[in-house]
C-alpha cells in the first residue's frame, strides 16, 4: 500500500477514537474557577495605588 | 447566518462575556485532558491539570495575539503544564528517543479486524506509546495540526516534528502488529 494511502487510513481510524473525558462536571468547575479569576483580576485592576486608578 | 470561530469567542470573552469561555472548555476538554491524562497516568491528577491549562488560558488570554489557531496556544499551555508538572512531580517522561525501533520498514495490516473494532484496537496501540509520540500523533492524525503548528506547541524544529513523527508512525504500526500477532484485539 503507497505511504499517502497508508496514512489516510491511519487518519480515519484515528479520527474514529473517543478520546477520554474529564468528568461530567468538569466545564463548571472550570467555569466556577474562571469567574472567580475575574473578579480577583476586576479588583486588581480596580484598586488605587497611591490615589492613583489602575482601571 | 454568521458562522462563530474560535476568533470570535476570543473576543467576546474578552470584551467581557466571559460565559463564552465554556465554549472553549467544552470544545477542547477531551484532548486537553488526554494529553494530560497520559503524562500523568492519574484521572484526579489529569483533572486538575486540564483545569489549570484552561484557567491559564483564561487568565493570559489578553496576550493571544490571534497569530497562531487559538487551539494551538491552548496545546502550548498545557504541554507547558505537563513539563513543569512532570518536573515537580519527578515523573519519568518516557521519550521516543529512550525506545529503540528496528530499521524494517512497518506497514499497517488490520485484516481480520472488523471494522467496527479497528478504532479501539488503534486506540489501545496509541496508549502503548511514550507521551511524546502519543502528543505528536494526537496532534498531527486527531486534531489535523500541521507539523508548522506541532513545532510551535513543543517548540521542536519542523525538521525535528517530521522525524519524529515518522518514528511515532512506524512505532505504532509496529505495536499494531504486535497485537495482532497476540490477538489481543479477540478480548476488546
């Protein structure tokens, strides 16, 4: 079998395969962790140093 | 109707809706978690690393220039996480170049594999790979990254991504092979 079928073939069978997945909560301790992220970077950006604002 | 890329989540989130962010966990969690997955050898430990590389992309987000596929930066990350982890938890990353290969030119022969078992027993050859050519494989056949790209997410020269590539390919012919030969695939 030539190289260029071969590897289409390989392609295929790879694209076939159910990868493993994280667990069925795993988008919303994600997402908890991210708005949490953004309102620790929200305050960051937001405090005054020295009367100055950062915003 | 307007078709939304990755281009345009990016922007979104960061013009501040960040609910969009989940389109991205839910888009590249499987991947990202298998990348860890197999570094790690551990589910919670994977988990955790997986979260972090999102959290990570998250809060760098502003520094994407949009340059390189958004997917590609995500892969930097977290093959940047598996590193630093295998590093501090002084695991050993087993890399092709610790594998010896023979110089006999592998073919892939699935005959007598029905054809409803092949991905499976391909999966299962996959996972008898070192990190570095399951990455590369992953990469290259599952997620179509060009070998441009790969360079970029670890950092190999293109020349270095090609031949290692090549090694990953006949490596896992040769496992396929080898399975067969053991009729392995009869108990999947």
């Amino acid at each position: 079998m030539k190289t260029q079928d071969l590897d289409n073939e390989l392609k295929g069978l790879i694209k076939g395969i159910k990868l493993d997945s994280p667990g069925n909560d795993f988008t919303s301790k994600v997402m908890s962790r991210v708005y949490e992220e953004k309102v620790a970077m929200e305050k960051v950006t937001n405090e005054k140093i020295l009367e100055k604002d950062f915003g | 109707m307007e078709q939304k890329n990755d281009s345009w989540y990016v922007e979104r989130v960061l013009k501040g809706d960040t609910q969009y962010f989940s389109y991205f966990v839910e888009k590249y969690k499987d991947i990202v978690f298998s990348i860890a997955m197999k570094v790690l050898r551990n589910r919670e430990d994977a988990e955790e690393m997986a979260q972090e590389s999102f959290i990570k992309a998250f809060k760098s987000l502003h520094t994407f220039k949009g340059e390189a596929k958004f997917s590609t930066w995500l892969y930097r990350i977290t093959y940047n996480n598996c590193i630093s982890e295998v590093r501090k938890k002084k695991i050993k990353f087993v890399s092709a170049d610790d594998v010896q290969i023979s110089d006999e030119p592998e073919e892939m022969n699935l005959d007598g594999i029905p054809a409803e078992n092949r991905a499976k027993y391909v999966k299962a050859a996959l996972e008898k790979l070192p990190e570095d050519e399951y990455m590369l494989i992953l990469l290259y056949y599952f997620d179509d990254k060009s070998v441009e790209e790969i360079g970029e997410i670890t950092k190999m020269t293109e020349s270095n991504v090609k031949v290692k590539l090549f090694r990953a390919r006949k490596k896992l012919y040769a496992i396929l092979n080898d399975m067969l030969k053991e009729e392995i695939y009869t108990i999947l």
